[in-house]
C-alpha cells in the first residue's frame, strides 16, 4: 500500500516538473513564429497540459483499466474548468473576446454533448474512438484557420507597439547582427530538448502513477472510475493550474482561458478517444448520471458566465470564479457521498 501512495505522489511530482519543461520548450519554439497567444493557449498550452492524462489514460488502456482512463479524462474536465479556471479567475480576472463567445465555447458545448451521446448505452467502442479522433483533427484545423485569420484583427493595438519594437530590435540587431544569429540556435535547441525530455518524463512518471492508482483501488476497494476522477485527476491537472496562474499573471489572458479550452477538447476527443481505440469501454451507469452531467452542465455554466461577462465588460470576473469553485465544491461532495454509499 505505501509502496503504491509513494509511486502516486512521486509520480505526481515528476509530472509537474516535466509538464512544465515540456510547456517551456513549446512554447519558446512557438513564440519563434509568431502564433496568437489563444493559439497558443490551444494548441501549445492546453495540448501539452493534456499530455499527462494522454499518456495515463493510454497506458491505462494498454493495461486493462480503461475505466480509469475515463475517469481521468472527464475528471480533469470538470476540475479545469470549476477548479483551475474558478481559481485563476479569483486571482487575476480575465478578458473576454468575442471570438471565444462566438466559436470556442459552443464548440467546446458540441463536444460535450457529443461525448454524452455516444455514452447514452454505457459502452464506448472502438468505433466511437475512431470518431473521436476524427473529429479532434477537424477541431485542430478550425482553431488553427480561425485563430490566425482573427488574431491580427483582435489585437491591432498590441500589433502597432509589436511592430514599434520590432523596428527597434531591427535596428539593434543591424549593429550587432553576428550576436543575434549566435543566440537562435541555442534558443531552438534547448527548445527541443526541453520538448524532448519532458515527454519522456511525463511518460515514466505516468506509468507510476497508473501503476500505484490501480494498487489503491484494489486495497482500498473502490472502483478504479473514483480513483480516476480524484487522485488521477487531480494530479494530471496541475500543470493546467500552474500554467493557467503564471499567464493570468502575465496577463496573457487568451492563453489562460485558450488553456483550459484547449484541454478540455483534447481530453474529451484525443484521452478518451485514444484509450477507447485501444481497448473499448463499459463505462458503469453512474458516470453518465453523475460526471457526465456535471461535465455538462458545468460546461453549459461556463458558456453563460462568458456570454453575461462579454455582454457587460467584457471581464470575467471573480464572482464567476467563486461560483465555478462552489461548483467543484459540491461536485466533490457529491462524489464523496455517492462512494460512501
């Protein structure tokens, strides 16, 4: 038993650490072309945040506990956005735009809806997976066509001081121009190997923790679904909240909220979808009459909250953000008291 706690919570540690090297490294090389921030936020962040229930749900699979891969992947979702998005918002509110209102959340709503249909009779098939990922390309096309084509007309003032002081670092560059080329290179090596060592990091650390889950579970004699919407996913969405607080801070405000958009579309189409290809799930009734909903109707609140934020100053503000953790609050309660049941 400690053997396994051990395994989870140093499994945990090394997740965060690598998430976090494997976000740098991207980012850095992102920011090399000039990518908008809530592409940024998309792909780079709320992809590579997604990356450890990836990789526990995938290994998950492979070792015949699929059921903790889908409870990782819709617990993290509920976490992202009442925990992780109601926390950073309480810290630092952020600024809504209209493309968010007008295309990412109610294609973040279809998503859900569309993983709450394929659930109606319990199972997830292989079918259904391949569907998933169809559907995750298609998703990654669109944010990357739309956000470019929007992200110049949405920020035209930061453009004008970009393109200030991009005409000022030309100028310097020009009188020491032998320095600059000198400093790219190692820039987009240490990108790589940032890149490259946090992935395999993310994949040692999230086998432990996929190992040490499935030994509580067994001890402890709960359904290895709990196991997943708790300790998995708790633990696989901390790099979501660390990354989330250090761009609200920064005020990098589309990366934060493209953040946990991002992850959230990647864990419903790419976790479930890459876990279900591999090995198909009968899911217990109770996730779609309890986690499922709450992922719903969690979604469905978000989607209000910045409509009403868009509509008035366009912020969204900290009253959102308590309202989200009161609803992560009585989630839990929820869930503490169906187990105990």
């Amino acid at each position: 038993m400690w053997l396994a706690a051990l395994a989870i919570l140093i499994g945990l540690a090394i997740l965060v650490w690598s998430a976090d090297v494997f976000i740098d490294g991207a980012t850095a090389l992102a920011k090399k072309f000039s990518v908008p921030s809530f592409l940024i936020g998309v792909l780079i962040l709320g992809i590579g945040t997604s990356a450890p229930e990836m990789v526990v749900s995938v290994l998950a699979a492979i070792e015949g506990s699929p059921e903790l891969a889908l409870g990782n992947a819709y617990g993290s979702n509920i976490i992202n956005i009442a925990l992780v998005l109601g926390a950073t918002v309480l810290i630092s509110p952020i600024i809504i735009r209209r493309g968010i209102v007008k295309r990412d959340l109610p294609l973040l709503l279809l998503i859900t809806v569309i993983a709450a249909w394929q659930l109606r009779d319990g199972t997830l098939s292989q079918a259904d997976g391949i569907v998933l990922l169809i559907l995750l390309v298609a998703v990654l096309g669109l944010q990357i066509i739309m956000s470019i084509r929007e992200g110049y007309h949405e920020h035209e003032d930061d453009i004008v001081v970009a393109n200030a002081d991009s005409e000022h670092s030309n100028n310097l560059e020009h009188l020491n121009n032998s320095e600059s080329l000198e400093k790219l290179e190692p820039s987009v090596t240490r990108g790589l190997v940032s890149l490259i060592i946090g992935m395999l990091m993310l994949v040692a650390s999230s086998r432990a923790i996929v190992w040490g889950a499935v030994e509580l579970a067994t001890l402890w004699g709960l359904s290895e679904l709990i196991i997943g919407l708790t300790i998995v996913a708790v633990g696989t969405s901390l790099p979501e909240l660390v990354s989330s607080l250090s761009a609200a801070r920064k005020g990098e405000h589309d990366m934060a909220l493209g953040n946990i958009i991002g992850s959230n579309i990647f864990n419903t189409l790419a976790v479930v979808g890459l876990a279900t290809v591999i090995a198909p799930i009968a899911a217990d009734p109770v996730i779609l009459s309890r986690d499922v909903m709450a992922m719903g109707l969690l979604t469905i609140l978000l989607v209000t909250l910045c409509v009403f934020a868009f509509k008035t100053k366009r912020q969204f503000g900290r009253t959102s953000g308590a309202t989200l953790v009161l609803f992560f609050m009585g989630y839990t309660a929820w869930l503490i008291q169906s187990v105990s049941v």
